[in-house]
C-alpha cells in the first residue's frame, strides 16, 4: 500500500511531539529563537543607529563573501553525512577543511592583485578596504560549516544551538557598540567579522574535546578515497552552490549599479528581516530534515510521512507573517524601524511571497543529496540562478523601478521553487523504480 506511511503518521498525530524528529528540532529552534530574538528586539534601536547606505557597503561585501563562502569546502562538508561509518566521515570532513584552506588562500591572492577590479564590479567604493579580510571570511565560514555538518551527524543539537546564540549575541552587542560610537559605516562589517571568527573557534575547540578518539583515524589515503568517492559533490554540487552564490552576489550588484545604494540598503534589510524564519526555523528543521531523511534511508526505510510532516509545519508557521507583510508591510517597517526604512517595507511585501517557496524548499533541497541526483538538482539551479538575476537586469537596463524588478524576481523565484518541489517530491517514485 503506496499510502500506507502517511495513514499510519496521520492516525496518532499526537505521536509528532514524541517524535525524534520533533525533539532534536526543538533543541535547535530554541536556540535559534534565543539567537533570532536578540537581534529582532533590539533592530528597531539598531535601524535607528545605521542607514540604508551603511547597510549598502555590507551588502557590496557580502555579495563578494557568498561565492567564496559556498564553495570554500567543495561541498564535501555535505558529503560527510551520508558516509556509513565515522570513520569514512572524519576524513571527508579533513577533505573540506583542505578545501577550505585552499580557497581561503586563492581568495588571498585574488585580493592582493585584484581588489580594485572587484571593488569596482560591486559598486561601492568604500568596500575597498574590507576585501582585505576576504581570507579570514572564507576560512570562518567553510570550517564552520564542516563542524556543524559534523556536530549535525552525531546529534549535537545542544552546541549547534549555543553556537547560534554566540553569533547572535556578538553580533548585535558589537553593532549595538559601535554605532552608538559614531561608526556607522564600518560598525556592520566589524561585528559581522567578530561573529564569525568567535563561532568557530568554540565550535572548533568543543568539537576537537569530544572527538580525539575518532580524530586518530585520519589517513591520507583515507582522505583520497574521500575525495574520490563524493566527486559528485564539488562535481555538481559546487557548481550548484556557486550557482546559488552567484545569483545572491549578482543581485545585490546589480541593484547597486542601476538602482543605487539606497535601494540596496532597503534590499538587504528587508531581505535580513524576512530570512529570519528561514534562520529561525527553516535552518534547524532542515538541518534535523538532512540526518533523520538520511539515517532512515540507511536504514531501507522510507522517509515520505517525514517529508509531508514537515512541510505542513512549515507551511503552517509562514502563512501567518506571509499575511502580515503581503498587507501591512510598509506599515510594519515604519513603524518598527522609522521612516528610512520605508522603502524596505515595500519591497518585503514583493518579496515575502518568493520567500514561502523558499521557506518551504529548505529542507527538500537536502533529498537529491540522499538519493544522488545532484545533476539534474543542478540543472534546475541553474536555471533558477540564471533567470533571476537576468530578469533584474531587464528592469534595470530598460530603466524600470526597483519594486518592477523584484516583482519580476519574485514571479520568476516562486514558479522555479515551485517546479523544484514538484520535482523533488516525486523523486522517491522514481528512484525506486
């Protein structure tokens, strides 16, 4: 019986709060909700501090840092979690760490001939000074992502949690400080820094006491074997994570150059604003989603009433913010965080709608790593990543408004989403047979 899975999930729905799945995400979002609600409380005190013009050279540098971010473990930080045995795992995360050193050190090289060219491609003149500390970005983000994977697989839900909450708390304590020192333009960037170096230096230093043991079985062949054997990941996933990189960098660059600063500062804190379920929610459940779905399917089971219950968690927990921003955003932004931030509410009610998809497509996205369809989930991200930032400079080029190119972005956004989910959802149909 095809439906047998979800009648016998949907006969004790009490049975969701007894549930691992449930458990393990409950760590994970109460960490994530102390980490979240820090910096929501207090953003109406921070918009207040910042401009959208400051918010504008974090942008500029972000959209340098994404690709470089994504692809600094050559996604075999994602590989580690399939590997049947811990000691297959540890040596797949040394293979990401090495990734990640050398990206750290290409981007130090790029920096070092090249910053005035990358300067000028994003716009902003004032980021100039801040590629510097390119490097250091890389390494931070790739090893932390490797060691979170890691704490991921053995169920350390308690420590990914408090790392969250230590980003969290630096990050808002040093923006807090340092614009109300008068540092407005660098005060962003400087706290962003301070997070990430601080995150994973105590994720690095817990992880290394509690796995000395397991740290022995690190081989050099080993490690070759690793790289040989998840070549599918840096093969399509990379490309697909640089993909995804470059339509997150491209946008912000192109609504830099033909819309202007303003309209990236509104941009990109509308977009913080509205990625704080995804951060809240979406990143816990999708991080449980990927070691429950693949623990099961080790096991020969199927992972479909999993799937289904998650989704209508979510959909549940967005449909009510969807509403709110959809009719009151404008309102919402100016009363929350003053009269600057207008335009940024007009441009979250545009965008909440792609957001949903997003929110929803999280934890999906993990299934075709199970099931090692990377290539065509590459196909499908490419077309996503293309279109969007092509759409917007359309707008742009013809002299369009920036809400015109984000409803365009959002139309485009939410139909490629759409048609991912489908795809994804019937995956476990087709794979069978």
């Amino acid at each position: 019986m095809p439906f047998s899975p979800f009648k016998k999930q949907f006969a004790d729905p009490w049975s969701w709060r007894k549930s691992e799945f449930v458990r393990s995400m409950s760590t994970l979002v109460g960490g994530m909700g102390m980490a979240q609600i820090i910096p929501l409380v207090l953003s109406p005190v921070i918009a207040r501090l910042y401009f959208p013009e400051d918010y504008a050279v974090l942008a500029a540098y972000t959209s340098i840092t994404v690709l470089l971010s994504i692809v600094a473990t050559g996604m075999y930080s994602s590989a580690l979690m399939i590997d049947k045995s811990e000691e297959k795992a540890v040596n797949t995360a040394m293979a990401a760490f090495i990734v990640t050193l050398g990206t750290a050190l290409l981007s130090l090289f790029a920096v070092f001939f090249f910053r005035h060219a990358l300067a000028s491609l994003t716009g902003n003149r004032y980021v100039l000074f801040w590629l510097f500390f390119l490097p250091f970005t890389v390494l931070f983000s790739g090893g932390t992502q490797t060691l979170m994977v890691w704490n991921n697989r053995k169920k350390r839900y308690r420590r990914l949690a408090g790392n969250r909450i230590i980003q969290a708390v630096t990050v808002t304590s040093a923006t807090l400080a340092l614009g109300f020192m008068g540092y407005h333009r660098s005060g962003l960037l400087v706290s962003l820094l301070m997070a990430q170096a601080l995150a994973f230096m105590v994720l690095l230093i817990q992880t290394w006491r509690s796995e000395r043991v397991i740290l022995q079985s690190i081989r050099r062949p080993a490690i070759a074997q690793s790289f040989r054997t998840h070549i599918d990941f840096p093969k399509y996933n990379m490309p697909q994570g640089f993909l995804d990189g470059f339509r997150e960098s491209s946008i912000l660059i192109i609504l830099s150059n033909f819309f202007g600063a303003a309209a990236l500062g509104s941009f990109s804190f509308a977009m913080s604003i509205l990625n704080k379920p995804l951060q809240l929610i979406g990143h816990p459940v999708n991080q449980v989603f990927y070691q429950q779905a693949a623990s099961i399917d080790r096991e020969g089971q199927s992972f479909a009433p999993l799937t289904l219950k998650t989704l209508l968690m979510l959909l549940a927990l967005f449909v009510p913010l969807l509403i709110l921003f959809v009719g009151w955003g404008e309102k919402v932004f100016a009363f929350a965080f003053g009269q600057n931030w207008i335009e940024a509410g007009r441009f979250a009610q545009i965008l909440i709608v792609w957001m949903l998809f997003r929110f929803l497509n999280s934890p999906l996205s993990s299934i075709p790593l199970i099931y090692n369809k990377q290539r065509v989930f590459f196909y499908f991200g490419a077309v996503n990543n293309i279109s969007l930032p092509l759409a917007l400079f359309l707008c742009g080029r013809g002299g369009q408004s920036p809400e015109t190119g984000l409803i365009a972005l959002t139309i485009l956004g939410s139909l490629n989403m759409l048609a991912q989910m489908v795809w994804i959802l019937n995956l476990r149909k087709h794979h069978r047979k």
